[in-house]
C-alpha cells in the first residue's frame, strides 16, 4: 500500500469513529507500527486535518474536515451509483433529486476514468412493487425528526378506522411498497409503526420531545432485535 493510500485509510478510520481510538487499534487496522501511525497523524495535521487527541488517550477527527477529491475504487462506485438509483426511484422528489445533485457533485471531482465508470454503470435498479399514493408532506415528516418535533397525525388503520395520534417520530423504513414511521405513541405509551399511505393529516407541532432521539433508536432496535444500519443507526 502506498503512503498516500494509508493516508486516505487513516482518514477514513477516523472518520468512521465518532469517540477516540488509540493509535495502537488504529495501527492494528492499517497494519503498521504505533511510531508509523504517529507519523501519519502528524502528515495530517500539518495538512489541515483536525485531528485531536494525544498518544495513549486517543484521537478523533473533529467534524466538518472533508478529504481531497476522493479516490474511490471500482466497488465504492458501483455501490454509490446503486445506492443513488434506488433512492431516485424508491422515495420522494425531494430524496430522489438530492441524490441526483450528490451523484453529480461526486463525479466533478473524479478523474475522467473513474467518472466514466460512475456514468456507465451497468447496475440498474428494477421496478418496484406498486407503492400506494403519500399525501402528506414527506420533506416536514423528515424535518421534524431531525429536529425532535412532536407530530399530531390523522391516521386510518388497515380496518380503515380513523384516530388521531400524537407521536414522537424517530425514523422512516423505506420498503419496496410501502414506507413506514417509526414513532413513540403518547396515547399507547410505546413504540408504533405507521404507514405513511394511511396518514390522511400531519400537523407538526413546535413542541420538542426531550428524549434524546438516538436513546429512542437504541432501546426501539432493541426491543425489536434490529441491528444497527451503520453511522450510529
């Protein structure tokens, strides 16, 4: 492996990990020696990157350092043209069109090889199973569970009785038919899966639920024995 690679791997590293890792892990995943690791560390900061920590306490790369114009090889392509298919075709506009844009702004700062293969790639996308008519506003369903906002929903069950429910959103599930919220029920003091076709109003609230959405996350996967899907989730 070249210095440049390791140097690109070590970013990588650093960036996957949100808490410090101590340069004998980080030098165990990279196969090199601590003294080399350190080395490493120092090319970094003296180029820009933010990394913080010491020897024996760990080292963390401190949010908003982005990487040179990236180098991605064959299968990190694929996976990211795939990836951008599927959500242009499996979610909404909003989704769909940012995925377009990041596809877009990826392949100005490949090399002409490399872009060539981000725009001929030959893995498609199938078409899905008939997914049922959103009424609602997606794009606010999704603002408020980044921002912790308490919904008020009208919702029809699949025995198309009415309720009307205030919820604590925490994720959407995107399934080939259906795409479903998962969300803590005030009236039901527990976890509750909706589907999104079944809202017939979304009110979102100003008020702020106080558990900490990650904690939500956590115990809900939990409870329901489902891993992790990577970045914390």
């Amino acid at each position: 492996m070249s210095r440049a690679q390791r140097l690109l791997d070590l970013l990588q590293l650093l960036r996957n990990h949100r808490f410090p890792i101590t340069a004998e892990q980080l030098a165990c995943e990279l196969r090199v020696s601590t003294r080399t690791l350190y080395r490493d560390i120092a090319t970094l900061q003296q180029q820009g990157a933010d990394i913080v920590g010491e020897a024996g306490l760990g080292y963390v790369l401190k949010p908003g350092f982005t990487l040179p114009p990236l180098m991605f090889n064959t299968a990190e392509i694929a996976a990211l043209v795939l990836g951008s298919r599927w959500v242009a075709r499996r979610t909404d506009n909003e989704l769909a069109a940012a995925a377009h844009s990041a596809l877009s702004k990826i392949a100005e700062v490949l090399p002409a090889d490399l872009r060539s293969q981000l725009e001929l790639s030959p893995l498609m996308v199938g078409p899905a199973k008939a997914a049922l008519a959103i009424s609602i506003d997606v794009g606010a369903l999704r603002q408020a569970i980044s921002q912790q906002n308490i919904i008020e929903i009208d919702y029809l069950d699949l025995k198309d009785v009415s309720s009307r429910r205030r919820v604590w959103p925490i994720a959407i599930g995107f399934f080939d038919s259906a795409q479903v919220l998962v969300a803590w029920c005030e009236t039901r003091e527990d976890y509750r899966h909706f589907r999104l076709d079944r809202f017939t109003q979304l009110h979102v609230t100003a008020q702020r639920y106080q558990r900490a959405r990650t904690q939500l996350m956590k115990a809900w996967r939990e409870r329901h024995n489902i891993p992790a899907q990577g970045f914390g989730y």
